[in-house]
C-alpha cells in the first residue's frame, strides 16, 4: 500500500471506448511515465477517468487493464459509466429467474458491447473480476472543489443514492426494476434526463433511429429556452419552440450557476477545438471512435482548469 499522498492536480479523462492506442498517447503528453506497476504521474498528479472505458473499441481489454493497474496503485480514480453498468447488468443472473441476466440488454447496447466480449475471448476468469471490480466503483465524486459524475450532476439523485454502488446487491437488484427510485437515479446520474419532444416533432440518432425525446442541458434553466437550445448536443432541425414544462415538475436538478465546477463524459459531443463549458459543467466526451478524439481537462487542487489544460490524444 503506497502512502497517501494528496495529489498536486488532476487530470481528468473521457470516454475512452477500448482506444488503448489513444489512452497510452494521451498519457504521455501529459507527461505520465510506466514502472513495473502502472502509468503514474513522477510530478504526482492524479488521473480520473469518468466511465466507459468499455464497448465498441478494439482494445477493450487492455483499456481495462491499463486502467484497473493505475487504480489498484492508487494513481487513478475511477467512476462508472453507462456502459460498464450495462454490462455488470449482464453479466449478474436474476435473482429469481436465474437462467436469465438481471437486467437485459436492448439490441443497440449488444452491438456495442460485442467488441468486449470479443476481447474477452477464453479469458471468462478475467472478465469476471473486471464486473467485479465495476461494482466497487463508486458512481459519483465529490471532490469538495470540483466534482465528477458519468452524465449528470442532479443532487436530488446523489443525495439517494449517497455511498451505496453495485456492490450492493440489494441497490443493484432495485436499479434493476423498472420506474424503481433507484431505476430513476441510475438513469438520471449515469445517462442524463431526458424530455419528450411536443408531438410530431423527432430526432433521428446516430443509430438512424428516429427518438421523440431528446438528452437536456441539465444546467439550464427551462423558462424561456427552446428545444433546439435546449438539447445536448444541439441539432439544428429541432424546433424552436418554448420548451413546455413537464406535468408534475422536472425530473431532475437544474445544476445550479454557483455549485463547484462538474466534468461530465458520456454526451458524444462533435470534435471542436476547446471543450464545451458551460458555466460550471464541463464535457469530456468528443466521440472517440467516431471521428472524433479522446481528450483530458488538467484541474488543480482548487478544482481551477489550468492553463493550456485541454489536452487531446
Ligand atoms: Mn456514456
């Protein structure tokens, strides 16, 4: 066990998505060096990666090893992302009907996850240990200055789901269960709200399917904003028209403009040159994999973005 050490910054990482190329690059620009051990810091920096380390790359696996090393050395923290909940979903049988996974996976999620598994390929042991390991990952954290969550900060849902992660199968189990209150945390603070759009207008996703409901800039306020504006990212064929408040109020916190700085991942945003800061909510996620490009932001102790602290693969 190394001795605590408070690290003299931060650097915190994307969506990696099995680009292991792309993660050891971006390592070394930052100056991060390997011993026997692991990536580390010699300037004693610490690395956060945000979630989805998995799905759709070609080096899934040794994403995750190169990772999980810097993690057990105490050189990296490390939060959980939609696609490694998926997948420990998956990969944990029913607890009543126990021939089939505990929660399933739609058909979208299956063709992304099928480079992990391919990765995978007689090494079932070592799967295993790595769903184990994503469910001892904590699924926020609160750095007191700054702040990290996969997709969305919304405190009503921190707030209950407080220390509890997958470990425990109780808290699993019930995000497991359809409109649960857990089921509703899992999706707002891993996935990000969502709204419906007003009828007849639709989205047509990435994958060509057309989507009545769109992902929101969870720190806006909804008075006076449009369903273009208000959408994450942006798409200029939406309407925009006033955004009509949901009956029976919002199902998430508006972040508010004076809470610390918060980094995000998981929004698949166009590649630009400088991440998108909105205020205090910074994404990480310029979509690797698809054309796009893995990047980290430097913080310092205070949770400040430190100068040329955007830094891409
Ligand atoms: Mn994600």
């Amino acid at each position: 066990m190394e001795k605590e050490v408070k690290p003299t910054g931060y650097d915190i990482i994307g969506d990696i998505h099995g680009h292991c190329d792309e993660l050891r690059s971006l390592l070394g620009k930052m100056g991060y060096e390997c011993d026997e051990t692991s990536y580390f810091h010699p300037g004693g920096r610490q690395a956060i990666f945000v979630g989805d380390l998995i799905d759709r790359g070609p080096k899934v696996r040794e994403t995750l090893e190169l990772v999980h090393a810097m993690h057990r050395a105490n050189r990296a923290l490390v939060i959980i992302g939609n696609h490694e909940y998926n997948a420990v979903g998956h990969c944990t049988m029913h607890h009543i009907e126990a021939d089939r996974p505990l929660r399933e996976m739609s058909n979208g999620s299956k063709k992304q996850f099928q480079p992990t598994v391919d990765s995978f390929i007689d090494r079932q042991d070592e799967w295993d240990q790595f769903i184990d390991w994503f469910k001892t990952l904590p699924l926020y954290l609160d750095m007191g200055p700054f702040r990290v969550v996969h997709a969305c900060w919304s405190q009503r849902h921190i707030d209950f789901i407080g220390d509890r992660n997958l470990d425990d199968y109780e808290f699993l189990q019930a995000t497991a269960t359809n409109a649960s209150p857990e089921y509703q945390a899992i999706e707002t603070v891993l996935k990000g709200p969502e709204l419906n759009l007003p009828d007849g207008a639709y989205l047509t996703d990435h994958n060509g399917i057309q989507r009545t409901n769109i992902r929101v800039k969870w720190w806006e306020k909804l008075e006076g904003i449009n369903y273009r504006t208000l959408c994450y990212p942006e798409v200029a064929t939406l309407p925009d028209t006033a955004v009509e408040p949901p009956v029976g109020g919002l199902s998430w916190d508006i972040y508010p403009a004076g809470a610390p700085p918060v980094y995000v991942g998981h929004y698949s945003l166009p590649p630009i040159d400088k991440p998108a800061s909105a205020g205090n909510v910074t994404c990480l996620d310029y979509s690797i994999g698809k054309g796009g490009y893995l990047c980290a932001v430097r913080v310092n102790p205070r949770g400040e973005t430190e100068t040329e602290g955007f830094v891409k693969a």
